[in-house]
C-alpha cells in the first residue's frame, strides 16, 4: 500500500530540478504558497496552472507516475470542491435538486479553491519527487540558520530529521521482527475483534519502544566518541552549491508573480 | 624505552547503580603498534574499561593517559582524536543516511574543511574495500559491512589507537573473518595500535598480548602462547580454549609426544609431521 | 508431531516493484523427535523456511504440512492458533520480545493467549524457569532488571511454557560468550532428549551442526543444497567450502592432516575423542613400522 504514495519519495532522475539547490526549491515553494493566493480570476489560475506543469514537465518524472501518486489525495481534492459547491450562497441559482441549491459563485469558488489546492499539493510533491530527505535537510538548516541568533537549534532539528530518515528502515524491520515473535506466542494481528487486536498493540509497541530507547542511547555514545560536541566548530561534508539555474528559477516565479498581480482582478 | 600510548594507573570505577566496582586498580600499559587483545566473560568489566579509555566514563580514582595526555574533561576532545571506537551493534553507530555521510561524520564534527573531508573519505572507505559502496544506505547493508564502514569511519580521523569493543560478536562468520582481516590489514600498513575487547579466543589468539579480566580485575596477562596454557582455568572463567591447543593437549593424554600446546593448526600439524616421518 | 514442507515457494511482496524470490522447491521432512540443523549463510534462505514451520509465512506455491494441519499456496487460512500453540520459535535475540513488567507474567503471556488458565500458566512458569537455569527470585522481577545472559533465558524460557511439540531455533546463542553459549545449547538438547522434542536449529555454527542434528539440511541461495547425516554431510568438505561455509574444526583438522601426510582416514571424525583416537593410533602406528 505505501509503495504507492508519491507524497514524500524521491524518484531519482536527470533533470533541471534534479540538479537545483535544495535551498532554491525551498524558496521557490515557500514562494509559491504565498503567490498561490494572489489568484482570483480565471487568468490569473491559467497563469498558474501553466507554471505549475511547466514545472512537471521540467522535472523529467514521467506524467502516469505523477498521476498514480497523486490519487491518494485526490479525494481531499474533491472533498474541497464539494464543499463549497453547497457552502457557498452567492450569485445566480444554478441548480436545484431538492432541498439542495447549487449557485454560480460556489462552481467558481468549487474550482478554483481546489484548483489552488491540487497545485499546492503538485508544487511540494515536485520538491520531494527531486530532492533527497537529506538534501532537504541541508537546504533547511542554512535557510533557517539565521535563528540560531535567537537561540532556535537549527543544527539539533536538521540532525534529528536525518537521523530519523537513517532509521525508518531499521525500525520498520524491527517492527515486522517483533510482531512475529508475538505471533508465535499467539498474538493475532491480523484478524479477530477490534478490541483484542487494539490489546495486541501492547506487546508490539513496548518492545519497540524498549528497543528504540536503546538504539538512541547506543547512538548518542558512539556519536560522542566520534567527537561530536553540538554544532559549533563543526563543518559540513555535503556542500550546497547555487547556481545560474536556481537564480533563473527564482527570478521565473517572480516574474510570474508580478503577472499575477497585473492580471488579478 | 619509548612512552606507552595507553598508560592506566591504579584505574578504579563503580557504575552508580551497582554495588561492586566494575574495574578495581588496572595498571596497563599499551606500546605503539602493539595488539593487544582483552578478554573476559560478560561483565567481567572489559567494556568498561574501554569506555574509559575513550573518556565515555571517568574513573573514580587511578589516572589515564593517552599519548602523553592525562585524560580529563578538560582533554577528552583531544583525546578522543587519538582514540577510535567500533562497537558491537552495526546498526547502533551508522549516523549517515548514505555510507559516505557515515564516515564525513567524524571528520565534520572535528571541523575538516570540505575538500580534505572528501579525500579522506575516499582514501579510508578504499582501506576497509568499501568504495564501490559510496551512496549505499545502511538498511542495504550486511552487519559485515556495516562495521567496516565504522571502522573507515574512524580511520578517517587518523587515530592512533582503535579499540573494538565486541564489535564482532554480532556478525555472522563471514562478517566477522571480513572485519578481523581488515583490521589485520590495517594494522600492518598504518602502523596502527588496536585494542580488541572480546570474548572470542580465535580471534584473541592473533593478538600480540591479551589480558584476561575477571570481575573488574586483569586475572592475567601474558602471550596467547601464555595465556593459553591456563587451559581449564580458562574454561572456568567462561571462557574457551582455542581448537588447537584442545587437540594438542589430547593428543599428548594419548601417548603423542608434543613439546608444547600449538596455537595455530599448521604449527601443530608440522610439528606432528616432523616428529613422525622421518622413521 | 512431523512437519514437512513440499516444493515450497515464497515470494516477498507479491505484485510490487519490490518482489523478490526468498526460496524456490524447498522439501525438508521433520520427522516426530528428530533433531534437524539448517545452515547457509545470511540471505540464503533460511529464515524464510524458518517462518513457514508455523505458519507466520504462507507459501506462495507448495504445501506445508505441520501435524494433521495443511498449509497451501493459494488458500486462505484462518485459525492458525493451533499450529503455534504446537511449535515454538526462539528468534534471534529473543530478548527484544520481552515486555511485561514481570518475569512471571512474560513467560505466562504465551500459554494464556493459547487458553491455558493462569494457574496452570504460573506453575509452566515456574517449570521452565528451572529449566532454563534461573532460580524462582526471578519470577518476580523486572524482565528489564536482568543482564542480557538472564533476559535471554526468560525469553527462552517464554516459549518453552507454551509446551510445544516441536521448537525452533533462530542463532539462539548469538551474542552470547563461550560459556553461555554452551549452556543454552546444551539445554536445549536436553530438553531434546528427555522429552523428545522434535527440534530445528538454524544456525552458522557447523560445531554445534556437528555435534547436536541427526540430519542437516544445507540452504544456498534460495534452495535446499543438500540433505544428510552431519557424517555425510561432512565427509565432503570441498563441496561446503565451495559454497564458502565453514566446516567443523575437527573436520579442518583432519583434512590438513591428511594433506600434510598425504593420506587419506578411512572416516571423517566429528568429535575430538574420536579424531585424536584415531591420529594418536595412526602415528604410533607410523613410528612403530
């Protein structure tokens, strides 16, 4: 079933994407949230619409892959659409099947507030598709790093997401492993009434979090030996480097901003 | 005679939550080059040991120095420079999301500009045979491997000294043979001093020196040649006696004239074949 | 009770880009009371076979036949209680499984899942705790309180008070040092003997393979190599160090004998007694000539 979620899988792939520095994708996300909502007539959605698959046809993945992972949340999608096609109680009535009126202001919003919302979703699925965990990691703490002034421990956070990401895997085999041995002394997870499988939870999850605190504490002393003493002094094995491309991708999305802002109604 | 690189005097510690200390007034010395190898049963206080080595604990009374340097809080940077450290879970100490990353962590943390940490970083995972696994994730690892990329970890700092800490008794034969030859390797071509924590005496037979710890204190300390004449006394501090130095003792109850107990099977076996052919 | 796996196929992950075949035409017989070793390396398939003597594995073709039971490719199946009840599985590091706040009440855990009452479960409890080697004071401590030889024990011991009537053996002894090592397996041979308890012990200690199976079965890369007697098995060494596992000392011993002499025994010796009886006779017998 995971196998088939796109949201948060990076597809490795020779593309302008690909090859950008996380921090510009970063930027040009958090950019494109904000401009998203400068969008209020059918131009200015078109104008959007068009960036935003200029945008996946940059990024090399192939259109079915990008189709069959976005199904999942296709019905959020949907959900929003519905919602305020009956909310909304603007403008001429439509449509009328019984008690329910549809008016034209709630097709309008219907569309566009889910259009919005799929390109949002689209947008940030782009930056996960073509960026690894760990780049994402590395571009958020130099973009964040200016809050170290205020004493936010930018080092610490980035750390903790790439060590959770290094121990997803591990942990999920753990899991598998434990709730096997359970099995064998007659746990049963997979079938029976809720309530006995809700108490069969106790022996996975204590076990896991027995294991897990070990790990961490194994961690943090071959961590220590390896000389790690916080984030001062310390220098960085990967380096970002932010090229003529990311500039150009930068300066695209706010060139289309100001479309955006000439276009509005 | 030159310095010891590890100079323990008169060690003692006590884990706060236990009632007998876990090492009692250690003197050792380990010379540069040297193998030594520390065995011991579970809880005879030999993990203990080298986590003070390395500064994890410090003792409560006796003195350590490394290199020279009295180790302190106020050194234990400078030492655990000198100092590296496998340890015994492969999936425990793997930092890096990739097994380049893994082995940069050391050298980030100890501040190495980029393009040194780059080299370095090629050059030690070329040491442990590793380099074609550059970009590999740990779950896509064997522990065999795993461990290797601990040990290029650590190598990658320059250290003098590495200590295993068990950090074979989780691998499978091959990964354990892999690991063994490796530091072997190591070892003759860098010069470097290895300290071997463990409980497997085929593996401590290839050690300069071994020192045998039992409950907190060094029961004894000699040559495997030496050590392993203890026989059964061994066998009564949970520990094994080596294949052939079990074969040789038998063979001498049955009439077989030996000169000693044989370490190795090929000294055993030409030893039988140059008393027994020429007749 | 046998157990006997047919032509047995698994395959991970079925209908995904990340399929893969585990094991491939894979009879193994265990007969009522037999004593079988599997040995092979990591990712040979061993631990999948493993999975499949009580049913936490379902082939994706063959039979599994476990007592009266059948397992088939194909077919759901439901109720699957009774097949565990009958055969326990030691896991690797069993330890990692212990979870309730007392000893007593961990090794209890098993047989009442299996509805055996808390009476009888406590006084199973307090059976196998002594067969493992650990004293009654136990019972009422903390599983976490224990050093890691202990925890290993209880875990052991959690499964042998589900009273199965064959048990599985996963590397039982990894981590362990010599001396624990050699009393888990002797108690498990004991156990073995006394109350003839079928038993399968996956392992990469050919030593142990040698000293304890009547049959061993050799696993390499997803399918069953070969089948015998640890003599048989072990009176070809070449073809084992083909597949890059190891042989018993004794039998490396022999072999480097033989090659230094260049003579051939007229057996392959598997334990020390019978190697150096057999050394100490053939060089007397050289010197006397």
């Amino acid at each position: 079933m995971m196998e088939k979620m796109i949201i948060g899988r990076y597809v490795p792939a020779e593309s302008v994407l690909h090859r950008m520095d996380p921090r510009s994708k970063l930027i040009i996300v958090f950019l494109f949230v904000a401009v998203v909502f400068l969008a209020n007539n059918l131009w200015t959605y078109l104008i959007l619409l068009g960036y935003t698959l200029l945008m996946a046809a940059l990024s090399r993945i192939p259109a079915r892959f990008l189709i069959a992972g976005l199904k999942p949340v296709l019905f959020l999608v949907l959900f929003t659409f519905f919602l305020h096609l009956f909310l909304t109680k603007e403008g001429e009535v439509i449509l009328e099947i019984g008690w329910l009126s549809i008016y034209e202001e709630g097709i309008r919003q219907g569309i566009f507030i889910s259009l919005r919302f799929f390109l949002l979703i689209l947008i940030t699925s782009l930056l996960t598709l073509t960026t690894t965990p760990i780049e994402i990691t590395d571009g958020l703490e130099i973009l964040l790093g200016p809050l170290k002034k205020v004493n936010f421990p930018v080092h610490e956070l980035a750390l903790m997401m790439s060590i959770s990401l290094r121990f997803i895997p591990t942990l999920m085999d753990e899991t598998d492993k434990i709730m096997k041995a359970q099995t064998a002394r007659g746990v049963e997870y997979s079938s029976g009434p809720i309530k006995e499988r809700m108490k069969a939870i106790v022996p996975l999850l204590i076990p896991l979090f027995i294991s897990s605190f070990k790990r961490a504490e194994e961690l943090a002393v071959a961590m220590e030996a390896r000389g790690y003493k916080g984030g001062e002094g310390r220098t960085k094995y990967r380096q970002l480097q932010w090229k003529n491309t990311d500039t150009m991708m930068i300066l695209l999305l706010l060139a289309v901003t100001a479309l955006l802002i000439v276009f509005r109604g | 005679m030159k310095e010891p690189l590890v100079f323990l005097s008169n060690v003692s510690f006590q884990y706060d939550s236990q009632e007998r200390p876990a090492l009692n007034g250690i003197n050792l010395e380990v010379h540069e080059g040297e193998w030594l190898a520390i065995v011991g049963h579970n809880g005879s206080g030999k993990s203990t040991l080298a986590r003070l080595l390395n500064g994890l604990h410090y003792p409560k009374e006796g003195t350590i120095a490394i290199s020279g340097i009295q180790l302190t809080e106020e050194t234990v940077w400078d030492v655990r420079r000198q100092i590296g450290m496998v340890f015994q879970n492969p999936d425990n100490q793997f930092v890096g999301t990739t097994v380049q990353d893994d082995v940069a962590f050391g050298l980030e943390n100890n501040g190495i500009p980029a393009d040194v940490m780059a080299e370095r970083v090629v050059d030690a995972l070329n040491k442990v045979n590793m380099a074609s696994f550059l970009d590999q994730e740990p779950h896509h690892l064997s522990g065999g491997q795993k461990q290797r990329v601990a040990i290029a970890g650590v190598i990658a700092l320059r250290p003098a000294i590495i200590i295993l800490d068990e950090a074979t008794s989780m691998l499978d034969p091959r990964g354990r043979e892999e690991v063994i030859d490796t530091m072997m390797k190591l070892q003759d071509q860098e010069k470097i001093t290895v300290i071997s924590i463990t409980h497997d005496l085929e593996e401590a037979a290839k050690a300069d020196r071994i020192i045998v710890m039992n409950k907190g204190e060094i029961y004894r300390e000699g040559t495997p040649e030496e050590i392993f004449q203890m026989d059964e006394e061994l066998v009564e501090l949970g520990l094994d006696i080596p294949f052939p130095v079990k074969i040789s003792k038998q063979l001498r109850e049955k009439g077989i004239n030996l000169s000693r107990h044989y370490l190795t099977e090929e000294e055993l076996v030409a030893e039988l074949w140059t008393s027994h052919s020429k007749m | 009770m046998d157990i006997s796996l047919q032509n047995v196929e698994y395959r991970y992950s079925v209908g995904t880009p990340f399929e893969h075949l585990a094991i491939a035409d894979v009879s193994i017989d265990i007969p009522s009371g037999s004593y079988l070793a599997i040995i092979g390396h990591t990712g040979s398939g061993k631990s999948t076979v493993l999975q499949h003597l009580n049913a936490l594995l379902k082939p994706t073709k063959g039979t599994v036949l476990i007592g009266s039971r059948e397992i088939k490719a194909g077919r759901k199946e439901k109720n699957l209680k009774g097949v565990r009840k009958k055969v326990g599985i030691v896991f690797q590091f069993p330890e990692h499984q212990l979870f309730e706040e007392t000893v007593e009440k961990d090794i209890c855990f098993g047989p009442m899942n299996f509805g055996v009452s808390e009476e009888e479960a406590k006084r199973r409890a307090r059976a196998a705790i002594f067969q493992v080697g650990l004293s009654e004071e136990i019972l009422e401590k903390s599983p976490f309180d224990l050093s890691g030889g202990q925890m290993r024990r209880v875990a052991i011991a959690g499964v042998l008070a589900m009273d199965p009537e064959c048990i599985v053996l996963d590397e039982p002894t990894a981590g362990l040092d010599p001396r624990g090592r050699k009393e888990i397996m002797d108690l498990f041979y004991r156990l073995h003997q006394e109350r003839g308890l079928s038993t399968v012990l996956v392992t990469h200690s050919m030593e142990d393979a040698a000293r304890y199976a009547d049959e061993i079965v050799i696993m390499h890369k997803g399918k069953v190599r070969k089948k015998g007697s640890p003599k048989e098995i072990f009176s070809v060494p070449a073809e084992l160090l083909e597949l890059g596992l190891d042989v018993p000392e004794v039998v490396r011993f022999q072999m480097k004998l033989e090659q230094t002499f260049s003579t051939k025994f007229e057996k392959v010796c598997l334990s020390q007694d019978e190697l150096t009886d057999m050394v100490a006779s053939y060089l007397t017998g050289r010197t006397s000539l």
